[in-house]
C-alpha cells in the first residue's frame, strides 16, 4: 500500500495554544477524502500533533490516524499511525519512542507484531523547532537548518532541510508563512497562519491537504 501524507484529535490535557481545522485532501490534483488536522502546546511546553485522514484510496475506504508528540527544543518523544479498511475490518498500527539514541518501532498486523530498534546515525540532530514556528516561536525569514525525522513506513531515518522563506499574502485578507521541506532531491511546500496552523501543505510525496472554510 503506498503511504499517505505523514503529517497527524485533540489532546484531553490542559492546553496553552490549540488549533484544529480540516482540509480536502488531494492527490496529483483529485480530491480523494477530508483530513481533520489538530495541534496544540502541552504544559512542558512541547507539543502534540493529530492527523486523521477519511480518504479513499485504491479504490477502498481508508481511515488513518497518526500522532506525533515533540519534546520543548523540538526533538521528537513518539510517533504512530493506525490504518484501518472498514470493509473488510483490516489494522495496522506502528509505533516508534524516541530516546535521542535510537527509534524503538512496534509494529501491529494481521495478527503478527514485530519489534524493531533503528539506531540514529553518529552525529545526526532530531530537533525539529519549525514544529513550534508561529504557534511558539517566531522565526527570522532565511532561517534553514537540517535534522533527522523518523519514516516509519521505511523504518529508517531520513535527512530533511527545512526552510522559512518568506511572509506572503494569498489574498488581501490572508497572510501567511511560506515554509519548504527538501528530502534528496524532492520538495514540499506548506503555508502557515498566524497561529501556526497550514493553510495548505504540499507534500514531498505528492498529496495535497487544502483547508476547508468553515461550513464548507
């Protein structure tokens, strides 16, 4: 099955900022489903992401659940996803917790569970502090810096450049944040609100998230 957008609903624990919006989810220019998206600050000052995606994709109903839990600099704790088929009442789940040395992967499905240690590469950052940019932090335009995130479709880690680039205007009422993400020689683009919630996000596989006006 090819993998959907690894982008991540709400945390039930006291927040300091929260978002949360949904999005049509696009891919190659289709509409193929609806995303709910929901990011908020913990009391550590770290933050927690979800994403659930309702798409249909081969021709089948899919429903994916992915989180993301960051430490306060930026450096990830955990991250899962769950995918389930409806019709035919198929999971699969993977986990993987982060200790700044190594990713511990668990992996569920079809009644076979696997455990998997993937040590970080000697010298390799996992910080990710665009993940705090306009809900936390407010970067300098330029900012870039390169880091290690954790694929769990391939179980390996991958080096990614992220980019702030500049402040733009979609629309004389709609400012926003334009951020870029390299990975080998593909590119995402996203756009970011004042609070820090996308406004869309081209992924670096393909697939588009475009948020939906309210009552749309």
């Amino acid at each position: 099955m090819r993998r959907l957008l690894l982008l991540p609903i709400l945390c039930l624990l006291p927040l300091l900022a929260s978002g949360q919006a949904r999005y049509r989810v696009m891919s190659e220019g289709v509409p193929i489903g609806e995303a709910v998206v929901a990011q908020s600050l913990t009391p550590d000052r770290g933050k927690r992401l979800d994403i659930q995606l309702d798409v249909v994709w081969n021709g089948r109903k899919l429903i994916v659940r992915q989180l993301s839990v960051f430490n306060a600099n930026g450096t990830p704790k955990m991250k899962s996803e769950e995918i389930l088929v409806p019709a035919t009442r198929d999971r699969w789940f993977v986990s993987a917790a982060f200790d700044g040395k190594q990713a511990r992967v668990v992996s569920e499905g079809k009644k076979v569970n696997r455990i998997l240690e993937v040590p970080l590469p000697k010298g390799a950052s996992t910080a990710m502090p665009h993940e705090f940019w306009f809900i936390r932090d407010i970067p300098r335009v330029g900012t870039q810096f390169t880091t290690h995130r954790f694929n769990l479709a391939k179980r390996i880690w991958e080096p990614v450049e992220i980019t702030y680039v500049e402040k733009i205007s979609l629309s004389y009422r709609v400012a926003a944040h334009k951020v870029t993400v390299r990975l080998g020689d593909q590119f995402g683009t996203s756009f970011y609100d004042e609070q820090g919630m996308p406004i869309w996000i081209d992924d670096v596989k393909g697939f588009r998230l475009e948020r939906m006006e309210p009552g749309r």
